[in-house]
C-alpha cells in the first residue's frame, strides 16, 4: 500500500504536531513500512483514514500508537562508549568534589535525565557506570529520571528486562550477571541500578516544566530528528534545566554550532560534552 504525496503531507504534519519528527518527502518508505501494519491491522483501506481516525479519537490511543510506530527507538548498552567513559572520569568525580566541599560528610544528591530514553539502556548504562565508579553508594542520593514520548519505550523501561541479544549489543559479557540476573529466559537489570532510575512519558518539545533541575543531561540521538527551529528551543530549554556547573551530553554526530549560544563545548577524552555559558544570548 503506497502512500500518496497528499497522504503523506498529512501525516507528516500530524506527526510533527505530537512529537516534532520530521518526515520529508524522502521519507515516504518509513511512513509505509512502519504504519501500514497498523492502517491493515484497523481494517482501513489507505493513509488518509489512519489520519482522519487518529484525529477524532478522543482517547489519543490512536495517535500513541502512530507516535510508537514512527519515531526510531535505536539504542543500545553504553552506546557509542565515550560518553559513558567521559561520565565515569570527569563527570561524576567532579560532581562528588563539589558534593564533598558543599557537605564532607554527605548526602551526596546527583540527579541525571536521560532525555529521549527510548527502552532504557541509556538510563541503565549511567546507573551501571555510576555503581562501578562508586561501589559504596549509601552516602549518595542518586535518581535518573528517563523520559521518552513512547508509550512502549517508556513501558520496556520500567520492566527493565532485555533479551541476550539486546545485551549482546555493547554490554561486556563478564559483566552480566554482575548487574543483570536471569528471569524467564530475559535478564532484568538487578534491584541497586533499578531502584535509581524512574521512567515518564515526556514530549521534549513541551513545556520542560515539572521535572526539577539535573546536574547532567543526556539528550542523544534525538533533536536529528527535529526541525533546526524546533532543535533550538529544545536545547535552550535543557540549559535552562541545568544546576549551575551541570553538563550536557548530545549524540556523537550532533552539535550545538548554529543552534544555541547557551552552551559551551568542552572536549575530553575524545567525549564531547556542554555546560551553560553565563550569557543567555540565543541566536
Ligand atoms: C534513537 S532513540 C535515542 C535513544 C537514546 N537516547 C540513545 O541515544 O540511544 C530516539 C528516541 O526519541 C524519542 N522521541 C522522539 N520524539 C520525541 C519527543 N518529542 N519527546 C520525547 N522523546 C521523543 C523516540 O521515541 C525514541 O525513543
């Protein structure tokens, strides 16, 4: 079933109204291979109808289920390594300098947001990070709020059980049973890490109200997805939801060049990261 360039248009326009994914004309293949299970599945005959049901659905189920459908929830374990090495040697010996000159003798609090956590291996990879850096956690107050706008992801997130094969894709094998333990044939990520990670349903491209302020923020492999208009309110948002010395973490292949001047970009270890910069000039 081939979508026609008005269908496409249509849902192209709705799509970005729920989430801001962008679907240009290039990207008619993705509209068919990923909603077509669902226009067949509700018994339609074409793109339009999905379109029109999904509007005067008063639930919103339907347009969850198109959201769920379109955006790409590509992650893995400790994906692309560095920022989870940048995390363990500058980012988090840094924050416990600061917590321990604040307080010597503790609580500790850290709070990180794995902004678009997709099914939660980001989250679970900075918990499992933190744990091997820090063995005794009983001083720290630690909480890793994973957010994403799929109903699903969020969902997997929170079950916190992957198949072998999920693991297989960058965790180190000697280290699963030190933070997984088997359950029904999957591995769920083991009760420590677990317990510091919540999951929410969250549009990143709402009011970022409610959520408190972060010492680090992960935002990866999302805004690529994004207008650059949308790209730019999304990241003076997040600067603006950052403790005073927080950090930014962005995807490997993104940059801030040409969308904001809040942050400044640091380099370390072959990691790239950002912190706020003092003026709040945005271009
Ligand atoms: C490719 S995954 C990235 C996962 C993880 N951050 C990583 O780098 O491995 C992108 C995620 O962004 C989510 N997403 C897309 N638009 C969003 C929005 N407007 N608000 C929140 N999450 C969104 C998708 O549901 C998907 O799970």
């Amino acid at each position: 079933m081939q979508v026609t360039p008005e269908e496409l248009k249509l849902i192209a326009d709705y799509v970005k109204s729920l989430c801001g994914v962008v679907l240009d004309s290039s990207k008619a293949y993705l509209v068919e291979s990923r909603l077509r299970p669902l226009v067949q599945e509700l018994g339609l005959s074409n793109y339009r109808e999905l379109y029109f049901k999904a509007k005067s659905d008063a639930t919103g189920r339907l347009s969850n289920r198109i959201v769920d459908a379109i955006t790409t929830q590509e992650t893995s374990f400790f994906r692309d390594q560095s920022p989870f090495e940048l995390l363990k040697h500058k980012l988090l010996p840094e924050h416990a300098d600061r917590c321990a000159k604040a307080s010597p003798l503790g609580p500790y609090s850290l709070n990180i947001w794995s902004a678009a956590s997709s099914t939660g291996q980001e989250a679970y990879s900075i918990g499992i990070s933190i744990k091997q850096v820090y063995q005794d956690l009983s001083k720290w107050r630690i909480r890793i709020l994973g957010t994403d706008i799929s109903d699903a992801a969020v969902a997997e997130a929170s079950y916190a059980r992957y198949s072998q094969l999920a693991l297989e894709r960058g965790f180190p094998r000697e280290q699963i049973n030190t933070y997984f333990k088997p359950v029904d044939g999957m591995w769920q990520v083991n009760d420590e890490i677990r317990a510091m990670a919540t999951f929410r349903k969250f549009n990143l491209l709402g009011p970022l109200t409610g959520l408190g302020r972060f010492d680090i923020i992960y935002c990866r492999n999302v805004a690529i997805y994004f207008s650059p208009e949308n790209r730019r309110t999304l990241f003076n948002n997040l600067a603006d939801q950052l403790n005073p010395d927080g950090y930014l973490v962005i995807g490997s292949t993104e940059s801030l060049l040409g969308i904001t001047e809040r942050f400044k970009r640091l380099e370390y270890l072959n990691s790239i990261c950002y912190r706020v910069t003092n003026s709040a000039q945005v271009i």
